[in-house]
C-alpha cells in the first residue's frame, strides 16, 4: 500500500522550503475503554500504556462529554460540546447540524500536514460514508480494506470461529450480504456471542491489521520526512469481547474480582440507569435482570483481555516510532472515547452520568515536556483540540470549547478549569453533569426532544456524590444538609455553563 508516497514527498518538500518541520501527532483512540490498568493503579497489566505514561502526562480525572461513542467522538474532534455540534445520538451526522464545521484531523490537513486515518476514529454512523473524506489527505481505510492474517482472513463478522465462519458462509449464500442480514442470521442461531478466544495471530482481527496499516505508514513517514497526523483507532474493548487466546491466557478468571456495589444509588432517578441493551443483544445474555456471577466474571475476563490486545498493538506503535527514530518530534496522544460499566450499580456498558461511564484514559507525551507526569485536575475530552494546536504551534482556531492542557503537562497543579462537564439524553430529558476535582453534580432538565437545556426548564432531579467519603457513589446526597453548601455552589456552576453555552449559539 504505497499510494501515499507520492503526495508525501510533495508535502515534504514543500514543508522544507518554509522552514523547520512541525512535530508529528500520533492520535490513538481506544473503544470504551476505562481507566483501569496498571498506569491507573489497577490490576491488568498495560506495559505499553505504562510506557507511554513514563514520557508524558497522564490525567487521571479526564472525562468524555458523553458516555456514548457517536456524541463522544463529534465532540472531541470538532472541539465542540454536544450541544454544539447537536449530535446527542448514533444516528446524527456531524455535518447535517455543523456543514461548516472543521474538525480537528482536517485543521491539521489544512495545515500543512498529511492527515491520514485507520481504525474507528469517528463513529461511523456520525458522519458520510463513516469517514468524512474532508478530513483526511488520502482516502480513509475501512476495516475490509485492510490485509489480514493469509491463514485465517477478515473476520467473519467480528469473529474467526469455524462455527460463526461457517454460518457466514452460509448466510452470504442464500443472499443475506447486509451487515444487519448476517447480524439477524447469526442470532437467530444463538451465534452472536459476546467472547471469542480463539487461538489466531494478532491480525486475524480487525485491531491487529489496523496497527499493521499504521506501521505501513509510519515508514512512509520516516522515509519522506513528512509531517503527519496519524489517527489509529482501535475498536476493542467494545463488544463483542474478542481477542486472541494468548490475551485471555494472561487473566487468571478464578482471581477476578466483581464488582462491590451492584445497586442502583440511594436516592438517585430510575431514568439515570439503563437496562444495557447493547450487551442483551448478544447470545446468551438474559433479555432481563441481572447476570449470574460466572458470567459477570466471563464478561470482565473477555474486557480485560482485550485491554491487553489492545494494549500490545499501542506497544507496536510506539517502538515502530522509536526504531524510526521518530520519537524526537512525535506528539503522543492516547485517549478512549468513554467509560464502561463492568457491573457497578448493577450496569454494563456506558450511557450514563456515572462514574464509570465518562471517566476515560487521557495521556499526553510530546518532546520537551516532562514525563512521569500526574494530574488530578478535571479535564475533558474535549480539550485534546486546543491542546494539539498549542503543541504544535498551530493558531487555536475560535469558538473551541476546549481548553489547552499544556499548561497542567509543564505544572500537574496548573489551574485550567475549575469542572467538566458531561451529558446524556433520556429521551424528553438532559441530564447533565458537573464533575470536579471531588464531587459530581448531575441536574436532570425536562427539555422536551433531546433540547439543550438553558437553566429555565424544570429540574427533574439532582445528584449529588462525593469521591472522596462515597467513591462508589452508594447514595445520592443533594438533600443532605451537610452537603447544602456544595450543592448550592454546583448548582449555580452548573446553571452558568448552560447560560454560557446558549449565548455562545
């Protein structure tokens, strides 16, 4: 695959006649991963992760916008808060509500680099043809273009089992080619299962060939000389939990540990919880209630290995970069996307206000900046466009609602802003939520169909939860007298950001 070449050569020349080439940015996302991993304090054992963490600065309070991959990802790359890019769903296109919009990959295009991206960057359904070709200098490479292992070939659907192959076959043969008509094959026939650990090599699946493209083009780099914008975006730990059986060796299942609280929060709304739909869709998760502790602890081991998966195509990366010797003016980013429910107050996957749900992996290394570096300050998401800007010298574009975090990267005690923020829909309402350095607020507005609030609407319900006496957020403590002083502080934060951000329409 050296279509490229030609283009990055005419770019570098060009970028030499001009002066000193800008540092490189390798942007790697990771699907709905959470925080807990060794460079977290967790258990499971991330040593590329770690590594990255050792050169830059890992912000250990970092929240998506919204705890769902479509509404996420427009945010971050386009700078903007969901209500501004007005995508609160899986079914709106950035550019349906934003035409104009520049997002955060086509800035740097325009900027005089080679934009080039792989993998689950956008979510697929958020923008045209699930790749938004304004945004990147050759044509985006979906998950069927890529080379897979010769052996075993692109997964058939997500999966490399003989079985779920075979019924594949089977169903393209009788004419249910459609993602959606292979999709109601397969469960129809209770073979949509939510693991698979089979014993394949690393390019059997989706994730392996995408750091195999990425490699490809890292070398293109290297020999052209060429700034780049590298975006590589991995889709596990999303469902299903897929990974080859090497990763699910590494876990010990009889060690694994359930989550401690499993019930919804005293005091808190029904309608802030959901009943997880994404994992009931999957063969052999129950339509209702609870899941039984082996296959709680089935779940977690499949999440946990593809962690590691992931984590082993992150350390291919990073030694391609050094063994180019690209590491010198190479910005790296590792960001995921949001959270995910492993059980806690009884939910899996994400779509909440929780915890669970918004808090994400952030980590920052570039040249020149310390490493080893921690942060407890709230930040979000939504802060990776101005802060690429700021690292790379690029003019911060206006009307971001992101803040620069380079400041925390040279100061881990740097004041950059005093909360975050995060939403989720629930149908006629919008629940949002005010997350500082110890306490998340959450305010739920009656706003009709999926409107942003604007403070005038009726408050449904409020939530209040202190990390550092209730970290599992066992109960809701808006009407604790003890915590009125907090909840007025938070409440009238919270109203002048919905102010703030009405006035900016």
């Amino acid at each position: 695959m050296n279509r490229i070449t030609p283009l990055l050569v005419a770019l570098a020349c060009a970028v030499s006649a001009v002066g000193a080439k800008p540092p490189n940015v390798l942007f790697i996302a990771v699907d709905d991963l959470k925080p807990d991993f060794t460079a977290y304090g967790g258990e499971v054992p991330t040593p590329a992760i770690d590594r990255l963490a050792e050169h830059g600065t890992l912000f250990t309070n970092a929240h998506c916008q919204q705890a769902v991959c479509g509404p996420s990802r427009a945010s971050l790359l386009t700078g903007l808060s969901p209500d501004h890019t007005q995508v609160w769903d899986l079914k709106t296109r950035i550019r349906d509500k934003r035409p104009d919009v520049v997002t955060l990959p086509q800035y740097f295009k325009e900027n005089g680099y080679t934009a080039i991206g792989v993998g689950k960057i956008f979510d697929q359904r958020s923008v045209d043809k699930g790749e938004d070709s304004v945004s990147w200098s050759i044509p985006y490479v979906q998950p069927k273009e890529l080379d897979y292992h010769p052996q075993y070939g692109k997964p058939a659907a997500y999966y490399q089992s003989p079985r779920i192959r075979k019924l594949v076959d089977e169903a393209e043969a009788a004419g249910h080619t459609s993602w959606r008509a292979v999709n109601l094959y397969l469960v129809e026939r209770n073979a949509w299962p939510s693991v698979e650990s089979e014993d394949v090599p690393d390019d059997a699946y989706v994730d392996g060939a995408t750091t195999s493209y990425a490699l490809n083009r890292l070398d293109d780099f290297a020999k052209s000389g060429e700034p780049f914008f590298l975006a590589v975006g991995f889709k596990k730990p999303h469902l299903p939990f897929v990974a080859p059986r090497k990763y699910w060796d590494m876990i010990d299942r009889d060690k694994i540990e359930l989550a401690p609280f499993q019930q919804h929060a005293e005091g808190s709304p029904e309608y802030a919880y959901t009943n997880w739909g994404e994992l009931r869709s999957y063969s052999g998760i129950p339509k209702n209630g609870p899941l039984e502790a082996e296959q709680q602890r089935e779940l977690i081991h499949g999440y946990y290995a593809c962690a590691l998966y992931i984590d082993a195509q992150i350390g291919k990366l990073l030694d391609k970069v050094k063994a180019l010797g690209l590491d010198g003016d190479t910005i790296v980013v590792l960001w995921g996307d949001h959270g995910w429910h492993l059980g806690d107050h009884g939910q899996w996957c994400k779509h909440t206000n929780y915890e669970q749900a918004t808090r994400v992996p952030l980590i920052i290394a570039a040249p020149d900046f310390p490493g080893g570096n921690r942060t407890t300050e709230p930040v979000g998401l939504i802060d990776i466009y101005p802060t690429l800007c700021q690292l790379t010298g690029l003019p911060t574009p206006t009307g971001l609602d992101g803040v620069s975090l380079v400041p925390l990267m040279k100061d881990a005690a740097a004041d950059v802003r005093d909360y975050v923020m995060s939403q989720y829909p629930r149908g006629d309402k919008m629940g949002y939520a005010l997350r500082n350095d110890r306490y998340r607020l959450v305010s739920w507005f009656d706003t009709g169909d999926m409107r942003p609030a604007d403070g005038s609407e009726a408050i449904l319900q409020v939530e209040l939860y202190d990390y550092e006496q209730d970290p599992l957020e066992t109960r809701n403590l808006a009407d604790d007298p003890s915590y009125r002083d907090v909840s007025r502080q938070l409440s009238a934060q919270m109203m002048a950001y919905l102010k703030d951000q009405n006035a900016q329409d």
